[in-house]
C-alpha cells in the first residue's frame, strides 16, 4: 500500500449517535488468536456460546489458528461444523500472537469486536458490561485486572513495572494493568486495520488511534488448562519490540548519556583549571582531573554523534511505519459523516 500524503481515517458512522450502536444491535465478532489450545478450546467455546446472547446482539466468534502443532485445527473444525456462528482462519505457520489477533481483526465484520485469549483467563461473562458501555458510547471498553491468579510473582511484578514504565514513555495516553482483552467498536478496527506497517503490537496500537477508552474491571483466572506460551525471554523480546515500535524514549536516552558526559568534562575541566592557577608553583605532569576531562568531553562528542544519527534513523523508521497523521472519530454537518467510507484521503 503505498500513501501519498496524510490520511483522513473517518468513522464509517457517528460514532456515539447511532440507533443502532445505542439499541446493542447488529453484530458483535469475538477474535479469539488459538496456538496449542487443545485442551481448552472446546470449553471456550461453550463458554462464549452460552454467554453471548446475554449480550442481546447477533454474534460470530472468529478462531484465528496461529500455526498449532497439536490438536487444536481439528477442534476448531469440529467447532465450526456444528457451530455456524464460528470462523475458523488457519494461518500457514506460527506467525505470533500479534499477527494472529490482527489477522482475526481485520477478518472480523462486526459492529464491535472483541479480543481475548483462547485460555478463559479473561472471564467471557465481562463481555455482556463491555457491551453495556459500548452501547453508552465508549469505543474502546477495555478488561482492566483487579487481580490476577496463577501467575508467578515475577510475573506479577514485571508486568506492573514494564506498564507504567511503557505508559509513561509513549506520546499518547495509554492504560496500565490490562491486556489484550477489550472491546473495541467498528471505527476503531477500521482505523488500525488501515494501518500499513506489517509489525503490530495491538495493545499500543489501539491507544495510538485515540477514541473513547473506558475500563471495565474483572478479575483474571488462571488458566483452565494447558500453559502459557510465553516464556521470559520470548516476554523480553515482545516488551522490547513494543518499545521501539510505539516509542522514540531510547533514542532520547542517548542525549541524556551525553549531557552526562559532557557534564563530567566540563567538572574535571574545571577542577584541573582551577588546581593549575591556584597551585603556588606549576604542577609536574597531567593531573587525572585533566584526563577525565578530554575523556569525558571526546566521549560526550561521539555520544552526541550517536544520538544525532539516532533522530535521523528513528524519523526515517517512523515515515516508513506509515501512520497516518491523525484519525478523525467524527464529522458533523457533512453528508460523508454518516454515509463516509473508512478510508478517505
Ligand atoms: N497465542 C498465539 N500465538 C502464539 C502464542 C500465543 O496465538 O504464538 C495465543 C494463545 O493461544 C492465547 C493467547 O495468544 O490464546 C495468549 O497466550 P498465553 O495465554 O500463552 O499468554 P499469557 O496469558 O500466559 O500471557
Ligand atoms: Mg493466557
């Protein structure tokens, strides 16, 4: 896809004003991203079954296999076969977490969706309040967790951490203590499933569009069966891309290690300078205050160096992202505000 300039993303329909959104009618799609989720499928399936209709909209629940080596594609098909409210998209290989839920997403035609995980971690009897709220004209409804059970204290602890440092490093508001669970209306998805860059981390993607965001709290249970399919590392690897996808902090940090340098020459500078002059007689020899101090300053010259090319590269990487330069959740007073396409330029 290639852009020629900033794009307009226009709500397909007002976003708080419509019959239809404030009546919960039309249809809500649940994307559900599935990788060796044998053990558990079939009762997450039963479970959405029985809690949807409390919803009071029509539903369909879209099964993303994200490349399962167990058992999980011929649960998902016997699912499908019985169910025709189900969607099943086997992906060709394991493509990620995040490449599944967008896969699901963008497949997804209803009025609102719904992301969760295969597991039951998130308790599908929220997803009747998410609606409730969606109705009120919030668009994005996301899970917040009071508690979380069946994880490790470092997992605990980590999460939290990462959250609050993430939020406070990305240019836009961005909640803490949630997940991928969330409810998000129709202008939303259409709005991130325009987004041309091909690595997504959904969870800051959605803050990115803007819109109305609103918590709905729950408590997290532990799984029902099977285990989690992130290990540490493959964690640290999903935080650092997050990172840099959703954030330029890293690059500004290296201005900061060369303040601290050039800080550290212009002190010893300082310090040699002063001892020089001050010395009743001339001192032998090169005092370590001096040392420090060219040092210092060379290193802070090359830091900064650094940190220029980073401005370049990090803007270079953002144009290359794509993202348009803003979203438009609504238009009064032109014929396009009701009947407008998702995508106008
Ligand atoms: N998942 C996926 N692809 C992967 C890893 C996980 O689609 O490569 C799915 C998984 O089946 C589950 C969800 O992503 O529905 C969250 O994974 P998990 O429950 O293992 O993560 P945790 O809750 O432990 O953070
Ligand atoms: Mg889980």
């Amino acid at each position: 896809m290639t852009q020629t300039g900033p794009e307009i993303l226009a709500c397909p329909w007002p976003a708080s004003g419509s019959d239809r959104r404030r009546a919960g009618r039309g249809l809500l799609s649940v994307v559900i991203p599935c990788h060796n989720e044998e053990e558990v499928i079939a009762a997450t399936h039963a479970r959405l079954a029985a809690v949807l209709p409390a919803t009071g909209m029509d539903f369909e629940i879209v099964y993303v296999d994200d490349g399962s080596r167990d058992g999980t594609l011929r649960g998902l098909e016997a699912i499908a076969a019985h169910d025709p409210r189900a969607v099943v998209i086997e992906l060709a290989r394991n493509f990620g977490q995040q490449a599944a839920m967008s896969a699901g997403l963008a497949a997804a035609r209803g009025d609102a969706i719904v992301i969760t995980d295969a597991d039951l971690q998130d308790p599908p009897e929220v997803i009747p309040e998410m609606v409730r709220r969606w109705r009120e004209g919030v668009d994005v409804a996301y899970g917040r967790r009071r508690h979380r059970d069946g994880e490790t204290a470092f997992k605990l602890v980590t999460a939290s951490l990462f959250h609050r440092l993430f939020a406070s490093l990305i240019p836009y508001p961005m909640p803490v203590d949630t997940g991928d669970f969330k409810l998000i209306d129709r202008a939303v998805a259409d709005a991130v499933n325009a987004l041309p860059e091909k690595r997504r981390y959904l969870r800051s993607l959605v803050p990115w569009a803007g819109f109305r965001h609103e918590p709905v709290w729950y408590d997290r249970h532990a799984r029902v069966a099977g285990t989690t399919k992130y290990s540490p590392w493959k964690l640290l690897k999903l935080a650092g891309d997050a990172l840099v996808l959703s954030s330029d902090a890293p690059v500004r940090l290296t201005w900061v290690a060369a303040a601290g340098l050039g800080g550290i020459g212009i002190v010893s500078g300082s310090v040699a300078l002063v001892g020089q002059l001050t010395a009743a007689a001339p001192q032998p020899g090169v005092s370590l205050a001096a040392v420090t101090a060219v040092v210092a300053t060379v290193a802070a010259v090359q830091t900064a160096a650094v940190a220029i090319v980073g401005e370049y590269v990090v803007r270079a990487y953002r144009e290359a992202q794509g993202r348009p330069t803003w979203v438009v959740r609504r238009t009064l007073g032109r014929e396009r505000a009701t009947t407008g396409s998702s995508r106008a330029a």
